[in-house]
C-alpha cells in the first residue's frame, strides 16, 4: 500500500513513521509513505500558502494553488488515490473505516492548517472528510499519522501474529477483553483462575463475556448499534448479575 501525505511539515510524518508496525512494514515492502510540502509548490514568490479569509475573521486560510499542485504532483503516476481531508468536520474515523482504507492500494491524505483550507480544494477534490474526534488540533499531521496506524496494522503480514488485529478492540464491534501477564500475583492482586487453568474453550467464553461485559459498562453506545445472537446476550446477561452482585 502507498500512502501520501499532503502536509506543511512532512519531517512531522517521516519521523513517526520510522518507528513499530509502520516501520516494520516500510522495511518489509508492505507500505510506502511520501509526503509533498504545499510550500514547495506555491507560485507566490515568498512561497505563501495562505491568505486571509473573504467575509472576515480571525486566522487564515490555506490557498488553493499550492494545495492542488501538491495533490498532482502526488498524482503523477496516474493511480487511482481517493484524497481524505483530516477536519473537524469529517465524519468519525473507526475500525470500519481503517478495514475499508486497508484494502486499498493507494490513499491520499490532505493534512490542513490554520483556520483550514479554502472550501472549493474540499469539493473539487477531496472524496472524504474524516475526524478523529470532537476537538480541535492545530493541524491534520497528527490525525493522519492515527489513521495511518490505524490502516497499517491491518495490512496482511504487517503484524507478527496474524491474529492479533482480529483480536482489537472494535473488530467485532466490542472493546477489547483485560490482558494480564506474569507474575500471576502482584500485591494481592491475582490473575484470574480461568486464564490459568489451561481450558482453552473456557478462555474463550470468559473474554467473550468481558468484551460484552467492558463495552457495556464503558461504551453502551456501541451496544446500542448491535443485534447480539442469543449466546452474546446469555454472556451478558451473566456478566451484569456478576457485577451487580459485586456492587
């Protein structure tokens, strides 16, 4: 997979991507990163990528020229990359959305700032809008190097062990099951009985119910969006006497 970044500051994406699964995976031929610096394609002699805003107010607005010229530059193959604007205003990034990204061979991302960029790049350009959430960060870089995270763990052979995407969180729509490791007892806290036990069709049931049972306490909205066969709602169902009982 490529990935290109339409960003002021491409050292801020190089340097991340260096590192864990992305590097790992840049090393192995899985992914290409390239990034393309509006600046370097600004036609303004002082190499200006914004201006104030028309109708007034505060900050400025990124223009159009330097932006468009980067996405033909990060074009020039001819590949089909739909364009993916990192704003505010996108819709809400989630496992969904990465599993969509991932099987894709190419994917532009425009990386704004300042007050944004000029509206008419958004409808001649770009296919999406995506938010990483409901707040404001001074620029996409950050919210790019998420969604690139995210879509990168999910490329076959990116991981060590296959498994380990299909057991995230959110993969199966729930939060992700507690983990524990050794020593099986630290300050009176103790593993729990059934991970230690060695019945593997055990484990499986438990982290079921702590799955429901975690998303459930913590993200009942998720909940809310699911058709739980009848085995899902028993583990439920248990596990909220379970925690009643306990509190």
């Amino acid at each position: 997979m490529r990935i290109d970044v339409i960003t002021l500051f491409p050292t801020m994406i190089a340097d991340q991507v260096r590192f864990g699964i992305q590097g790992r995976a840049i090393e192995n031929g899985l992914l290409q990163v390239e990034t393309w610096n509006p600046r370097e394609f600004s036609e303004d002699r002082h190499r200006a990528v914004d201006d104030r805003p028309y109708g007034g107010g505060p900050g400025m607005v990124m223009q159009v020229q330097p932006l468009c010229a980067a996405l033909r530059a990060a074009r020039v193959d001819g590949e089909p990359a739909p364009v993916i604007y990192l704003s505010p205003q996108g819709r809400r990034f989630d496992q969904t959305r990465a599993r969509e990204l991932a099987g894709l061979e190419r994917l532009i991302l425009l990386a704004g700032r300042y007050e944004g960029i000029d509206e008419r790049i958004i409808d001649q350009e770009v296919d999406d809008e995506l938010s990483i959430g409901d707040y404001v960060l001074s620029g996409g870089e950050l919210a790019a190097l998420v969604v690139m995270d995210a879509v990168t763990r999910l490329l076959p052979g990116a991981l060590g062990d296959a498994d380990s995407a299909q057991e995230d969180s959110f993969m199966d729509g729930l939060l992700d099951y507690p983990h524990y490791t050794r020593p099986e007892e630290i300050d009176g806290l103790r593993v729990p009985d059934v991970l230690i036990g060695g019945d593997h069709a055990e484990i499986l049931r438990w982290r079921r119910k702590q799955a429901l049972g975690r998303t459930w306490i913590r993200r009942p909205d998720l909940l809310e969006s699911m058709q739980l066969d009848a085995r899902q709602q028993a583990l439920l169902d248990e596990f909220i006497r379970e925690y009643e009982a306990g509190n």
